[in-house]
C-alpha cells in the first residue's frame, strides 16, 4: 500500500506540473512565480534543515560545484521552464521533460560517471527523431506562433535540469540530499534576487484565480518542497526499474489532461512524434534495467 501511495503521488506531481505552471503563468508573471514559488519551497527546507540540526559548512573545493547548482536549478532552469511554457503548451513541455534521463545520461558519458553503451545509441537517436517531428510543424508555422520559442527554452530548461541532477549526484553522496537541495536552492534563491526585482512591477495576484491558487499549490507544495521527501523515501521501498517504468507514463496524462483541462489541440505531428520520443526513451530505460539485472558494475 505505501509503494502505491509513492506511486501514485510521484505520478500525480510529475503528470500535472506542466499543466499547473500553464494555469498559473496565464495569471501571475512567469519572472515573479519562480522566485516565490522557491522562495516558500526553500523556507521548508530550512526549517527541516535546521530542526535536523545541519550547518551549511562545506568544503571549499565544493563553493563553486554549489554555485553552479544553484544557478542551474533556479535562474536557468526556472526561467526557461517557466517562460517556455507559457509560450508553448503543456503537452509540449510533458513530452520534452521525458527527454531528462537521456540528457542526463548524455551528461553522465561527458563527465565520465556513465559510461558509453552502444545500446542506448539508437534509443537515443530514436528520440531525437520523435522531437524533430514535434518541433517540425512548429518550424513551418514560425511567423503564426510562440511555440517554437517556447519548446527551445523547454529544451534548454530539460538541459538544466539534466545537468543539475548529474552535478549533485556527488554533493548528496557527501553531503546528503536534504543539505545539498537546501544549499542550492538557497543559492540559487539569491542568484534570483536582481531578476525579481526587475519584474516587480510586473507582479500581481489581482488575476489569480481559484485554480491558479491550486496551481500554486501543486508547483510549490507538492513538488518544490513535497517531491523531495517522497523522492528520498521512494528510494528505500521502490526499485529504480520500478519507479522509472511507472514514470514513463506521466506524459501520456500529461497529454490526456492538457487536452481535457487546457483544450490543447492535440495535431499529428505532435501524436506521431510523441509516440516516436517515448519509444526511444522507454527502450533506453529498459536497456539500463536490463543491463542493471546482469551486472550492476556495468550499467549504463
């Protein structure tokens, strides 16, 4: 029951983050929203960071690999997801996030943490393709449209992530996860400060409404602050195949819902391509588990 429960709530968060942040950006200024959104998530970690009595001495060799995941996870990754959402779709940014575990594994080879497997090529080649297809009719209909804007910044925002998720393997390895996520969103909160300032004025709640109050809710709570702890407890009952394979599902409500909830029109070019992008990811994640089954030492 408490692996369904993890499941489920993982599910739920990573499936309707792309359509809360499109319901909110629609009301409050995508600049502003991230360094609240941060700034309440952040305040939450430091009260569980300290009640756990932590300190934030680190080595400092460490200072510059701590800055360097505070800019990627706030002033980068936020303003492109954000900013990119709001001049794409949803169902675009559900698809493009499922793009995560390729690019961090791409990352992964670059810094010598993974190593290359001739296996994971196609599916990685796979799911270039299937992007190429989504972004294809976009391309065509460039003077009609922000879309294609939007998906480039959802890329660079997939790309920032990725990079962060990489970077901070080894910081939670020596310094834990609850001290390396509040280090850096801490940092990362300050980096932001001036791009707050500048669009202050641009600030207001006077449109939010009742659901962009949820949406509030679920891009902060439930996955700023909550998904951490349900990641770190997820990790002690639920196998990583187990977890990946459900996941591998969340763009598809993503998709089913942005069409529901946000009217999204569903053309195609983006069908096809989806369906192409999450074979290519599905075959990579089950290749790792495959090779994970045989010999933990080698896999990818």
């Amino acid at each position: 029951m408490k692996k369904i429960a993890l499941l489920v709530y993982l599910l739920f968060a990573t499936s309707f983050t792309p359509i809360a942040a499109k319901f909110i950006v629609e009301e409050v200024s995508p600049l502003s929203l991230a360094f609240i959104r941060f700034g309440i998530a952040d305040i939450l970690l430091l009260i569980i960071f300290f009640f756990r009595k932590n300190n934030f001495k680190i080595d400092k060799s460490d200072l510059l690999r701590f800055l360097i995941l505070g800019a990627l996870v706030l002033p980068i990754n936020q303003f492109c997801f954000l900013e990119g959402v709001s001049l794409s779709t949803a169902s675009h940014s559900g698809v493009t996030y499922s793009l995560t575990p390729l690019f961090a594994y791409l990352i992964s080879i670059k810094i010598k943490h993974e190593k290359y497997s001739h296996g994971k090529l196609f599916s990685i080649l796979l799911s270039i393709i299937g992007i190429i297809v989504i972004f294809y009719e976009n391309f065509v209909n460039s003077n009609k449209s922000t879309t294609l804007s939007g998906d480039i910044l959802l890329l660079c925002a997939v790309s920032s992530w990725a990079f962060y998720l990489t970077l901070s393997k080894d910081m939670v390895a020596k310094y834990g996860a609850l001290k390396t996520s509040t280090i850096s969103f801490s940092t990362g909160l300050i980096m932001y400060i001036p791009i707050f300032l500048y669009d202050l004025p641009n600030f207001s709640l006077a449109k939010m409404s009742f659901y962009g109050g949820l949406a509030f809710f679920h891009l902060t709570i439930l996955v700023a602050f909550g998904s951490y702890f349900v990641f770190t407890w997820s990790s002690k009952y639920i196998s990583v195949s187990s977890l990946t394979t459900s996941m591998n599902s969340s763009p598809l409500i993503t998709i089913i819902f942005s069409w529901i909830l946000l009217k999204e029109n569903l053309s195609y070019f983006f069908i096809i391509g989806t369906v192409i992008t999450m074979a290519g990811v599905f075959l990579s994640q089950r290749y790792s588990d495959f090779k994970e089954n045989i010999n933990p030492e080698i896999s990818a």
